[in-house]
C-alpha cells in the first residue's frame, strides 16, 4: 500500500496520514446525523438512512482514495441532500424511491462526463479567475458555517442574520475554543485540528453544553435498511420533472465538484494532474449512493481540514473510510461532538481558502465582477453551485460589453447557457 500509494514521494509517513484522517474524520462526522435527518423528511426512516450515509461515505472515500490517491473526503453532500428532500421529493413530488433513480442517472452522465474529455474541456474553459472566486467564495461559506455553529451568528426575522447573545456560556466556551485551536495551528503543532476537537468537546462536557447523560448505545438496525439498498425506482422515467430533478443534479454534481476539487486539489494540494482521476472517483460514488439509498456525494469542504493537518494521499481518504465504518457502531458516542468545537476549523479552513483572493486581477473589472458576484453568492445565497452560475452567466456577459468577448471559451459560452438553462428551471421547480 505504501508503494502503492507513493507516501514517500510525496513525504508522509501512515501515521501522519492517519492522523489527517482522524482530522478529516471529526470535521465531517457530522453530516452523518444532518444528511440522515434531511433525508428523514421523505418519510423514511432515520437508522436506515444513518446507515446509507454511513455505507455511501465509506464507499466514496475508498473509491476517490484508491483511483485518484488524494486525501479527500467524499460523502453525501450538504445542500444537494436539502434539494433531493426539499425540491425533488416535496416540490416535484417524486417518491424517494424514484429520486434514488434520478441520482443513479444523473451519476451515470457525471461519470460519462469525468472519463471522457469533456471533464478536462470544461476544467480548462473555466478562467483562472473564476476559478480563484469559486475557491474564495467557498471559503466564505465555510466561514459562514463556522459562524453560525458558534453561535455568534444566528438568523433574524428582519435582517436575516444577527450577531448572537455574547455572554451566553455557549459563546463563551467557543472563543475559548478558537483561541486553543489558533494557538495550535499558527504554533503548527501536528494534529491541531483533532486536538482541538478533543478538548472542546471535553470542555462542552464539563461546562455542560453536552450532557452525557442522554447517552444510549444501541446496534444499529440492518433489518430496516433492507427497505432501501438497492431500491431504486424508475417508473416516472417518461415524467419531465423526473428530468428536471436529474438536470439540476447532474449541473450540481459536475460544477460544485470541479470548483470544491480546484481548491482543494489544484489549490491546497498543487497537484492539478490528479483532479480528473478525483472527479471519476465522486462520479462513480454518485452512483453508488442511489444504489445504497442516500442522495449524492460530493468531496466536502469538511475534508480541507485534513488536508491543512498534513493529508498528501489517498491513504487518508481510505483510513477516514475505515473510521466511518467503525463509527457506524459508535453514532450515539459521535454526536456528542458539538458545534462549537468544530465551528474553530471551520473559520480557520475559510480563512485559508480566502488567501486566493490575491490572484484576482483589480484592474480588470470584466473579469474582477463576476468574480466578485461569485464569491458573495455562494455564502449569500448558500449554495456553491447558484454562487457559481451567477459568476458563470454573467462572466461572458462582461467581457462582451468590454468588447473582450474573443477571449470566452466556447466551452464557458456553452456553460453559460446551461446555467442559464438551470435558472430557468428552477424557476419552473418553485
């Protein structure tokens, strides 16, 4: 596996790897109990859906681990979950059962998309700048969310948002929290991230923010889960909004992808070789997931977190599978880690990511708007992929009215199109 893997090449050894695992492990735990919970929504029920999250993510770790050897993490994506339950499901009224099939589509034409040249067409149609704004604007987002499982931002009916009550115990504990997991990382201790982890949720116990007295083990129900792996149903094939549900997934899949692996692994990593092999790796995860009853995968931000802890291979991605298949047994122990003690890595990960706003070029305003459009929608709005067709439509827009319209790609006048086909449905879909 070592030579397999090239750990020495790439100057790591199996037990900073798994540390970087641990890491990533911790970050995105998380989505296993929130994916469950959304999907929940489409009256399914929750153990069964804990253990097709579970299921999807281990398969989807192994798969990018083992075909493109980086350290990220794949699982069932945050925001795509909310559109399959939400808008596919509720809205578009398919059963849960025939949006399965609508994702094991939509992974098919994903992973069509990643072997074939057109993965690598549209990577290079992308311009560098909007590119630097996807990465940006993802770390806003991640920002965000930090933010907002801290506490110091909370929803308003007025304005929104609000900044959110200070002196709670809460609050407290979390910029306590922020300062241990600073210290650690600008100190460059190893394993800042999992130690920073470790001892707020040991300092959520002892302040009481966590009561390990609701704690209940139970095994997990393998006899429920048999209601829904492998039990897809295409029976609404020749409906069009079967179709529209699989557009919108396939769009999602293939540009929230492109843009979270151009960060992490063009950007983080610097091996921008290797994003093709990553992308075939999600694409097949797709399917994997419609098969095993979860809705789609995506690499998650959450794994940045292992990559900035030292994660340089795929043995990363297939210790953090193994974790989750241990973890499957240990859930109730799991969701004892709170908010406020990942909130810390988050801010730190989006502050990191936001560094790639250097490259934008400020005199050039055809090419800085739709940057900047990109980077505020995607936490605006909440979405990476509406964030990105913004930027998508309007960069080629820009540069016709600054009579610079030679220097679009027809790749990138053809995404835009799509983009604003995606708009169009979506509109029909609300």
């Amino acid at each position: 596996m070592k030579n397999f893997l090239k750990l020495k090449e790439h100057n790591v050894t199996v037990r900073s790897e798994a540390l970087a695992a641990l890491t990533s492990f911790f970050a995105a735990v998380y989505i296993i109990i929130v994916n469950s919970s959304i999907l929940s929504d489409c009256n399914v029920p929750m153990e069964s859906l804990i253990i097709a999250t579970v299921f999807s993510s281990i398969i989807g770790c192994l798969l990018v681990g083992l075909i493109s050897n980086t350290p990220l993490i794949v699982m069932p994506g945050m925001g795509i979950n909310t559109l399959f339950t939400y808008t596919i499901v509720q809205t578009l009224g398919l059963s849960f059962y025939q949006a399965l099939a609508s994702v094991f589509i939509a992974g098919v034409i994903f992973t069509i998309v990643a072997l074939t040249p057109l993965s690598k067409a549209l990577m290079e149609a992308i311009p560098h700048s909007m590119k630097d704004a996807i990465t940006v604007g993802i770390g806003l987002f991640i920002t965000f969310l930090g933010l907002q499982k801290s506490g110091i931002v909370i929803s308003d009916s007025s304005t929104l948002v609000k900044l959110g009550n200070i002196a709670s115990t809460e609050v407290l504990l979390f910029i306590v929290i922020m300062i241990i997991t600073l210290i650690l990382f600008l100190k460059n201790i190893r394993g800042n991230f999992l130690i920073s982890i470790i001892i707020g949720t040991i300092l959520a116990i002892i302040f009481g923010i966590v009561n390990i007295n609701n704690l209940h083990y139970s095994m997990p129900d393998f006899g429920s889960y048999k209601n829904i792996f492998f039990s897809l149903n295409f029976n609404a094939i020749l409906n069009i909004k079967f179709w529209i549900a699989t557009f919108s997934l396939t769009l999602i899949l293939i540009f929230e992808n492109i843009g979270t692996l151009h960060g992490q692994v063009s950007g983080m990593l610097n091996c921008p070789q290797k994003t093709s092999k990553a992308l075939l790796g999600i694409s097949l995860s797709t399917i994997a997931c419609a098969l095993l009853g979860s809705s789609p995968s995506v690499t998650t931000v959450e794994g940045t977190a292992g990559i900035a802890d030292g994660g340089r291979t795929g043995l990363t991605s297939i210790i953090c599978g193994v974790i989750f298949l241990i973890a499957l047994f240990f859930i109730p122990f799991i969701s004892l880690i709170p908010n406020i003690a990942l909130a810390p890595i988050l801010i730190i990960l989006g502050c990191l990511m936001a560094q790639n706003l250097k490259n934008l070029d400020f005199n050039d305003m055809s090419e800085l708007f739709p940057s900047f459009i990109t980077i505020v929608s995607i936490p605006l709005t909440y979405s990476i992929i509406d964030g990105i067709a913004f930027g998508f439509v309007l960069y080629p827009i820009c540069k016709i009215c600054v009579k610079k319209g030679k220097e679009v790609s027809l790749q990138m006048y053809i995404c835009s199109l799509i983009f604003l086909g995606y708009f169009i449905a979506q509109s029909f879909i609300h």
